[in-house]
C-alpha cells in the first residue's frame, strides 16, 4: 500500500525533464528513466500477484516477498479500523460503555454497531459488521451480544496484519465465496467514496474497479483472491518515488529534527520569552504604547484643567472624570480614520515607513482605537448625565448663578433642560448612533450569526453592517455641532473638537473622491466567466490601462446591478504580467449570492470533456455580462512575500486565493532568473498548502496546479493538497481511496481527487510536523509564513511560528490577510 509519499507522478503528455525535489536540489534524470522504473515497479507488483501461491515461484520471487512481509509494520498503518480521538485505540471500556447505552434487552442492533465502536459513518460500519459477522459464521444476525461485541474488537483491534487483511478483504468479498470480483470492488468503491463524502469517485466506480482488477488480475481470471489483495498492500514504494519528477506532496513526517529546548531557572527563562516577545511585537507595542501615554496625557491635562475652574465646586471630581474621557474621545474619533485610508497605506507601505509602522496591523488598529472611542464615550456621557447634570440641578441659586451663571445666561436649567438643549440633544444622539454602528460590527452581527425577527430581520449581516457603518458621516456633524454648543467653553479656540478632526476628515474624504473618480475610469468589461463547484464564481476581467500591481494585493469590486453603494474586498487571483485581472468569489453573503446567481445565468452547461460537471462557462465577446467597477489595488500583507528566502503559503478553502497569483509570479521569477544566467531574484523555495473540505473546490485553480507542475522545471514550488471530508491515511475508510490514488497516479500521472498532477493528501495537515520539517531543513533561514482563512489555524500558526523562532535558529514571520 502507498505510504505517505504516494506514488512517484509522471506525465500523460512528453516531459522535458526531471529533478529530484529533495530539499536542497537535487539529480537530474532522464524523462526514459523516469518512465521506465514506473512500469518496472508496477511489472514487478503484477509478477509478485501471479507467483505468490505459484508451485513454480523462483527464489528471487520468495526473497521479494520475504522483503513484502517485513514491510508489515508499515503496510498496518493503513488498515486501522478502530480510532479514538488524538489517533488513539478506542478501548473495550469505551465500547462496553456505549453498548450498555444503546444496547436493547442486552443486545446491540446492526444499525447502532457504529456508534458504538466510535465510527460516524454508519453506512461503512455497517459493512464492517456484515464482514465480522461473516468471519464468525453468523450469518444473517442483525444484532449481536456483549460477548460476540468483545469478539470482534478483539478482531479489529489485534495488531496483526492477516487479522486486519481479513476483515479488509471480507468487506470487499460480499457473497463470501472466497473471490472478489470487478462488482464486489465497485460496490466497494462506491461505499468508500459515500463514506469520504467523494461524489465524484463514486461516479467513476466502473473505471476504478476497472483498474484494480487489471492490476491484480491480470491473468483474466474475473476475480481476486486474499493473497493478491494482500500483496498490493504489502508492497514497499518504489524507490524513485522520493526524488521523482512531479512528486510534490512528499511526506513531512521524515527526517524531522525534533525542538529541543533547554531547561533554564524561572527567572531566566522569564527574561528570555520576555526579550523574544518585545523583539517580534515591538512595533505594535511602540504605537499601542504611544496610543496609550497619548490618551493618559490628555485626561490628565483636562483633568487638572477643569479642576481649577470655578464649576469644579458645583460638580467636583465628575467634571473632571467627563472632560477628561472628552478630551480621549476628540483623539480618537481623529486616529480611527487613518486604518481605513486604504490608498495612504498602500503608498506608505512601499516605503521606509513601512519597516516601522505595522500597517499589517491596520484594521486591528481600527477597531483598537473604536473601542477606546466606546469607552470615552461611556464615561464621558454616563459621568454628565449620572453626576454633572443631577449636581447642576440640585446646587443652590447662590452657588450655580456665581459659578455657572453666565455659561446657562444666568438662569437655572432643569434635568430636562438639560437634555433638551442643543448640546444635550446632539450628545444623546451620537451616542445612539454611535450603540447602534458598534452593536452592527460585531461579529455576531456581521456574520450573520444571530437572526433578528421581523421587522429587523435585516439588521443582520454584512450588508447591515457595511451600510450603517456609513452613519459615521452623522456622528461627526453631530460631534461637531456638540462641541460648538458646549456650555463650560466660549472662545472658538476652546472648542477644539474641529481641530482634531479636520485633517483626518479632509484625508478621509480625499480618499474617498480619488476612490470614486478611479472606479469611473475602472469600468470593466468581463471577458470570461466561470461558476465552480462549492458555489465559486471566477471572474476574468479586462485589465484596465495604466493598472499596475503587485502578487498579493486585493481590489474592491462593485456590480451595479446589485448595488450602487456596496463595494467588497478581493484578492487578485491573475500574476502582475498576465494581460487580464482574475478573481475567484465565493457565495458567503447576500452580496456575492447574488453575484453568483446574476452571472449563472448568463453563462451555459460547459461542452463534455471540460472539467468540472458542476462548471458553467462561456467565453464570447459578443454576451452581455454586468457591468462591473473595480477600486485599487490595495497592499496587502502577502505582497511582501520577495523579502523572504522561504515561503510557506496556507490558504483554507477559498483562502487560496492570494496566493495564486504569487506561485505564477514566482514561476514567472524562476523562469526570467534561468534566462538571465541564473541570477536569483525572490524566496528560493516554496512551500504551499491548501487544505479545503470539498472534492470540488480543486477545480478553482487546477490549471494553475498543472501549469506549475509542467512549467516549475527549478522544483522550486513545492505543493500539497489536503482534502480534510476524506479519513486520514491509515484508517480503514480511506485505504481503498489509497490504493486506487497510487495506482492512478503511477498509471496516468493525474492524482484522482484533484484531477491534476499533484497528489492529495487526506484531512488536515500536522502543523507542528510541518514546521519541524522547515526548522531543519532550512537552517537560518527567514522563512515567510502567509495564511489566509479561519482564524482557529491562523493562532496556531502564530503560536508555532513563534515557538519555533525561539528555540531554533530559522525565523518564521507570520502574517494574516486581512481586508
């Protein structure tokens, strides 16, 4: 059986030449040699199967299988039928808790032996149960007891290969007539597929069985027998599979140099974490420091200010505590503007200033710097109307007509009064908008996660959020008028609420023209449209004159058809040299639904022979495709992937998308450096992983996959494929899907579940293998570490880029896409 290395990967179209991916380069070979140690390897497989149980077997053919059986250790690992969580056995206690459960007058029915034994998939449980059943001569039994249980879990669990063999071979073996033939492994194709959620390789059950029976049977005979099946699984990989030509999703498991820590005294240990944590934050902690002493510097300015003034007898420590929250408010209702000036950062992001001022960091700094406006605003408000304005109402005539007399024209205000001045009125309302713009932003709401009733069902949403969001424009008037309308300040240069802002209203406002002019000469024209499976729509646009851009950058798209407002982020999936802009969206909201929807129905079925049977697509000048305006580009973190020597690339799903246009930049790079005499420019070796849930999402990007496969000669970019709704490598629901990848792949070079020439590994990579491997192959290295998706993965990626950092000597800086 394949082990994680898989089956070396050879083209079905001529190659130009070879090269060992081992890191570090590699030997050139021959694309003869190549071919030749394929067919060699499977020509021997196909001798091993007819001469296992042959009188006439030489003693060449038993040294081979004396060198099958010692491979037993590895070919166990590929038939686990019982696995706990942490890739843990399930113990009988587990079990015999479970039967006590589910168990029925003490006996525990065909249809609950799954959950039972820990298994989701009761469909293939099922089948277990049947083979069990038929191995104890039990025939016809839909339930077993306690006893018969402990029997089998003996079974499955014994850790001999001719147990588990049996049991693998029984589910393939339906009638029990000691033979398996082209319909029983159809049949249990079919299963294995259902069960890892392949739609797809259910639909080419003929031709998979098809293959394994040529394979294993290739004397005619109809059928396979135990011993052939258990020679395939025995089998060692071929040699060549480590270095050969396209075999990029090699194990990560080898070869790894464990993090060896070394033990240090408490104190020491506090100070070395400490000095590694200031050296990677230091600039986020230099402006949130400065953020911080900025805002303590003017409360307390304010503070002593007002508590000198002639109202600090009537309101005391209250006026104080509200101006000084004020004085932070008018800060930071100036700084929350500049995160969002996206046009700004982008250009300050290509200069010096870039290597000092975390503009990576710029939406975290927004919502930072929001939630110090919610807080001033909190005091501020809550202090007058709790404390100042009861006390105002309640103090003597004497004391407010000496103190506060000529601020209220020498007469006496009431709560109400209060409340219904100017300055009351323009407070309570940005305060209101203020409670409704925060309560809209948070991811509860963004997201869509909670489901308001109706009538508020739209307030839920990133529609409801993008559009309240634009009620900033209100609270800043009303701040504005409050501030001209305050009672305790007279001379305009007191009122100093339109000094804060004005500058970065005026920046704001420019960003927002030059936005809109740029979108009018933006008008494009889509020249090419595509709908995936997993509701992907791929658009290819005409690019724009004068539109320049770097790989890892995003624009803003606008469809006009849906919305004249809305305007949503995405990142360039095309590389800066192709004549056309390319970005792939995915249906997540209200907005790219209706995306989807409007260009599915201009597009048509594609013709037969395209990829993707779920795929509409058209190309033809002569359609009318919506309208679209696109703003940007706009910097990213992933453009600053040329600084580094390695690059290691994960995107989730859909999270791909940035990085596409890197790997054909760097292919392009790799192929300008070969013609320039070998002068290297950019990351000398790549490591990209994309992990995704669906068989069909590798049809988004599979030409790119096969054009770096056939162009990428340099080894360069190393890719792995993880699809996580199919079982882990070992386990027994996945090990036929295995066999039938390796043999594909060595037979046709085209792995079976991407469709393209790169081998696809099961459920989600090790993380923390991955960078074990990294740490010790690339010694001294700075390693850029780029993630786009899930924010679960992104802290663990964090987590161990930092960790590996500290103990060892390669540097992983990581860095999150966020728009």
């Amino acid at each position: 059986m394949a082990n994680d290395d898989g089956v070396s990967v050879s083209s079905d179209r001529p190659l130009h030449r070879t090269e060992s991916i081992a890191s570090g380069g590699g030997e050139k070979r021959s694309t003869v040699v190549t071919a030749i140690k394929v067919k060699t390897a499977f020509t021997r497989l196909a001798s091993t199967v007819r001469n296992h149980n042959s009188p006439k077997a030489t003693k060449f053919d038993r040294a081979k299988q004396a060198k099958f059986s010692r491979t037993k250790s590895n070919a166990l690992q590929g038939l686990r039928f019982l696995t706990g969580k942490n890739k843990k056995k399930v113990s009988w206690l587990d079990i015999e808790r479970r039967f006590t459960v589910l168990a029925v007058d003490g006996s525990l029915s065909r249809e609950k032996f799954g959950e039972c034994i820990g298994m989701e998939t009761s469909e293939f449980a099922q089948a277990l149960f049947d083979a069990l059943v038929s191995s104890k001569k039990l025939e016809n039994q839909k339930s077993i007891s306690k006893e018969v249980l402990h029997a089998f879990w003996l079974q499955m669990s014994d850790d001999s290969f001719d147990s588990r063999m049996q049991i693998f071979f029984q589910m393939f073996d339906r009638n029990a007539d000691g033979h398996i033939s082209e319909e029983e492994v159809k049949e249990i194709i079919m299963l294995s597929a259902a069960t890892n959620k392949l739609a797809k390789l259910k639909a080419q059950a003929d031709e998979f069985a098809a293959l394994i029976m040529e394979e294993l049977d290739p004397d005619k005979n109809g059928f396979i027998e135990l011993s052939q099946l258990e020679a395939l699984m025995r089998v060692p990989e071929p040699a060549h599979a480590k270095d050969s030509f396209l075999n990029y999703s090699t194990t990560i498991s080898r070869n790894l140099v464990a993090v060896k820590r070394k033990k240090h005294t408490p104190l020491l240990s506090f100070w070395k974490d400490s000095k590694f944590y200031l050296s990677e934050n230091w600039r986020y902690l230099m402006f949130f420091g400065l953020w911080i002493a900025t805002m303590a510097g003017l409360f307390a300015w304010k503070f002593f200010v007002y508590k000198q003034r002639a109202a600090f007898e009537v309101m005391g420590y209250c006026l104080c505590v509200a101006k000084g929250a004020a004085e932070t408010l008018k800060l930071n209702m100036a700084l929350v503007l500049f995160p969002v000036c996206r046009n700004t950062i982008t250009w300050f992001r290509s200069t010096f200033v870039g290597n000092i001022v975390p503009f990576n960091d710029n939406l975290k700094f927004h919502m930072m710097i929001a939630s110090g406006v919610a807080i001033g605003t909190v005091i501020h408000a809550g202090v007058h109307l709790a404390c100042d304005f009861p006390r105002i109402t309640s103090s003597s005539d004497e004391l407010f007509m000496r103190t506060l007399g000529k601020s209220f024209h020498y007469k006496r205000q009431t709560y109400v009064d209060l409340l219904k001045s100017v300055a009351g009125v323009t407070g309570i309302a940005s305060v209101l908008l203020m409670a409704f713009i925060f309560l809209l932003a948070t991811p509860w709401f963004r997201r869509g996660q909670v489901k308001p009733l109706w009538p508020l069902h739209r307030l839920s949403g990133f529609n409801a959020f993008w559009y309240s969001h634009h009620l900033f424009i209100f609270v800043y008037v009303l701040l504005i008028v409050h501030s001209l309308f305050i009672y305790l300040a007279h001379g305009w240069w007191q009122k100093t609420t339109w000094m804060y802002v004005a500058i970065p209203v005026a920046l704001y406002a420019s960003e927002r023209l030059v936005r809109a002019i740029r979108a009018g000469l933006y008008t494009v024209r889509v020249v090419k449209a595509a709908v995936y499976p997993g509701n992907v729509l791929a658009l290819y646009i005409q690019k724009p004159r004068g539109f320049k851009y770097k790989s890892g950058m995003y624009l803003f798209l606008k469809c006009p058809a849906i919305s004249h407002l809305q305007w949503h982020p995405f990142s360039i999936t095309s590389a800066p040299s192709d004549d056309y802009l390319s970005i792939h969206i995915r249906s997540a909201g209200d907005w790219t639904s209706k995306m989807k929807k409007i260009f599915s129905e201009v597009c048509h079925k594609p013709e037969v022979g395209k990829s993707g049977l779920l795929r509409a697509e058209y190309v033809d000048h002569d359609l009318e495709f919506p309208k679209l305006r696109i703003d940007g580009p706009y910097g990213a973190p992933a453009q600053d992937y040329m600084k580094y020597d390695v690059l290691l690339l994960v995107g989730l799903g859909i999270g791909a998308t940035p990085f596409v246009s890197i790997l054909r930049d760097i292919l392009n790079h790799v192929n300008r450096d070969v013609e320039n005499n070998g002068k290297k420019s950019g990351p000398t070796k790549v490591y990209f992983y994309w992990v995704t849930r669906e068989q069909g999402s590798f049809e988004w990007f599979k030409g790119v996959m096969n054009e770096i496969a056939e162009m990428d000669h340099k080894r360069v970019i190393e890719m792995h494929n993880y699809l996580t709704s199919v079982y882990e490598e070992g386990d027994a629901r996945s090990a036929l899907i295995t066999m039938i990848q390796a043999l594909n792949l060595a037979k046709n070079g085209v792995d079976i579940l991407s469709g393209t020439r790169v081998r696809t590994h099961f459920a989600r990579p090790n993380w923390k293998t991955v960078f074990s491997r990294l740490s010790a192959v690339h010694r001294h290295a700075n390693i850029g570490v780029f993630y786009c998706g899930a924010p679960g993965v992104a802290k663990e990626l964090d987590a161990l880029s930092r960790e590996y950092t500290h103990q060892n000597s390669t540097t992983f800086d990581f860095h999150k896409e966020n728009f």
